[in-house]
C-alpha cells in the first residue's frame, strides 16, 4: 500500500509532541454538547479523536487496533440535547464537579448577534470554570470561543474563533487580544486553552490534540488516513468583508455606501471626506468607531474582495485585475494581497477557482 506524503511545515511543528509514557488509564476526552450546537463537529470530532491506535492499524496494516483516547460526549444531567437545525445529540457522560477529563471540547454553536451565551449557557460556563481551575484543557472551535471568553479566562490573551465572528468577540469582550487570521492558538498558563478558528478547522484542533496528547506520529497517521489538509495559510483567505461592519452612523453608512461602488477610484478617502462635509480627522474616527477599521483599510479591504472575485471567476492576468480595483503597481497590490490573504495570487486563483468551476 502505498501511504499519500503529508505536507512538511505542521509534521516539523509536531515532531515537538513525542509519544507520552504509558498510563495506567486511556487519555479521556469530552465534546461538550450545547443547545444550539451544531451537529458536525461533534460527530466529526468524536470519529477523528477516536483514530489514534485505531485506524491506522485497521487500514494499513490489516489488525484490529483500540482507541488511545476515549471520547465521550457530556452534558448537562447527561440530557439529551437538541442541536441546530433540529437534530438531537444523546450525551454519555454528566458535568459533575467530579468530572475531569483531560481536555474538554466546545464546538460550533449557532449564535445570533444579540444572543448571550452567559443567558444561554450559564450552568455550562460555571463548569469550565471549576475545571480550568482544577488545571483542565479546554479546547474550543469556531463560535466555541465566545461561550469560552464568557468565563472570563481569555481577559488579556489572545484567542480566535471564525472570521465572521471576531468582530462580535471584540465587542462582547474588549480585553481579549482578537485575532482573526489564526487558524489554531493555545494560550493561557499551560497552554490549556485552545482554539482553533471557523467552518472545518476543528479538524485542525482534533489533529493538535492527537498530537498532544498522543504524539506527532499518531497525528500525522490521522491526518493521512482521514485526509486532512492542514490549514497553513490561515482564515484571511475565507474571509470577506463581514455585514456586522456596517455603522450606524448615517454620515459613515453614507460613505459606505459611496465607496462600494467607486472603490477603483484615486484618492477614495479624501473623495468620502468631501462626501460627508467632515474634517479629515473627524471622519476618521468616525469612521473607524462606527466600522472597527480605518477608511484606507476598509478601502484595501473592498478592493482585495473585488480582486479574490475576479481571480475566482475569471482569467484575467493579475495585473490586469490590480489595474480594475484601483491600483497601476501590480506588484505593490500584489504584496498587499500576500500580506492580508496569506496566499499569492496565483496561489488563490488555484485553490478557489477550481471550486466555483465544479458548479459551472
């Protein structure tokens, strides 16, 4: 049998997790079901988790093999919990302030802008907290991170959670150090809290804690038998321009408004300082309290979306594409787009446009 090569930056960054000792009872870990949690990640967490010892001797080597880590689903009284879009989850396993595993999971859960996980969840909360406390890992994915910052222990680290939602973190929590193009972080004393950022990246957490817990080796096997490709470039190459940056300022909305369809145009910003009849100083920090990003970055960041649309759709040279978004150096829109997407170009137009084709 031939075994697929796997990508060298994450298998160097593993190599730093050497198998553990041997112990006298399996490595235990908990995906915590929520109301409103999302149905996926969980089972895909629990099946990934479960891999360690187990699949790789089944697939490649033809033998039974058993699980090193032991993955149980809890909740709250051990309920059964209904998930978003009406599925339900049956949990295995209670919170209890006995409960210690050796890392605890908080996945994907359907969150609206003017939901409080503290109203939604506050018995669940109350738990990580005791159990962070007690030197627990927690380990969360995508809006996990939001439920996770209501306790309190991300006040002054850094944490990340899915690009769409970072703004809401910001707002919701001001003292935690915001950062939106990290695919997967741990933080805090003992790096025991972990996250890792939206849509499938909780497979990137999954294969950080095979590592962990388990050794580099079992994640690498893991990753080839499941076919996970690491995510090395980061969120900003999924991300756009999120709706919760729209302001309530009407001057500001206006200038929005303006600049969504003259942002080709030279000089975008002092053309919407004119727009509003502010001074240059005063626009700005309207703009950026009513947006969260200065008017030039918001302008780059119209332009970056237009050029990812065009390389997506299209087969227009680059230089052609940076002349239409408003820029006649290439080359320096070309290092703006790297820096911000975390891919060139042509490294986009590859990954993304073969998607959109499959459609066409």
């Amino acid at each position: 049998m031939v075994i697929p090569d796997t990508p060298v930056p994450w298998t160097e960054e593993w190599s730093r997790w050497p198998a553990p000792p041997r112990r006298k009872r399996p490595i235990e870990i908990a995906i915590l079901a929520l109301d409103r949690a999302t149905a996926s990640p969980i089972y895909g967490m629990q099946e990934l988790l479960a891999a360690p010892g187990r699949d790789w001797p089944a697939v490649v080597e033809g033998r039974a093999g058993r699980s090193m880590i032991d993955v149980r689903i809890a909740s709250l009284d051990c309920r059964a919990v209904e998930l978003a879009q009406g599925a339900v989850v049956r949990a295995g396993r209670a919170l209890d302030a006995d409960y210690r595993p050796d890392a605890v999971c908080l996945l994907e859960v359907s969150l609206g802008p003017e939901d409080s996980p503290e109203r939604l969840y506050p018995r669940e909360i109350d738990w990580l907290r005791g159990y962070h406390a007690a030197g627990g890992v927690i380990a969360t994915a995508c809006t996990g991170a939001i439920v996770l910052a209501e306790t309190g222990l991300l006040a002054g680290l850094e944490a990340t959670t899915h690009w769409g939602f970072c703004d809401l973190l910001a707002r919701r929590h001001p003292d935690v150090k915001v950062q939106p193009d990290r695919i997967l972080l741990a933080t805090g004393e003992g790096q025991r809290l972990i996250m890792a950022g939206g849509g499938t990246s909780w497979m990137d957490l999954g294969l950080y804690l095979i590592a962990r817990f388990c050794g580099g080796e079992e994640a690498v096997r893991a990753a080839k038998i499941h076919l996970i490709d690491w995510h090395q470039a980061g969120q900003q190459a999924f991300a756009t321009l999120a709706a919760t940056r729209q302001g309530h300022d009407a001057l500001i909305a206006q200038a929005q408004a303006w600049i969504a369809e003259h942002y080709d145009e030279s000089s975008p910003v002092a053309r919407m300082v004119e727009l509003t009849g502010l001074n240059e100083r005063t626009f700005k920090r309207r703009f950026r309290k009513a947006t969260g990003m200065t008017p030039i970055d918001y302008v780059l960041t119209l332009r970056l979306e237009e050029a990812k649309q065009m390389l997506e759709t299209g087969d227009d040279p680059f230089e052609a594409i940076a002349e239409a978004v408003g820029y006649q150096d290439a080359a320096f829109f070309g290092r703006k787009f790297s820096a911000r997407v975390g891919l060139t170009p042509l490294q986009y137009r590859r990954k993304f446009r073969g998607i959109r084709r499959l459609a066409g």
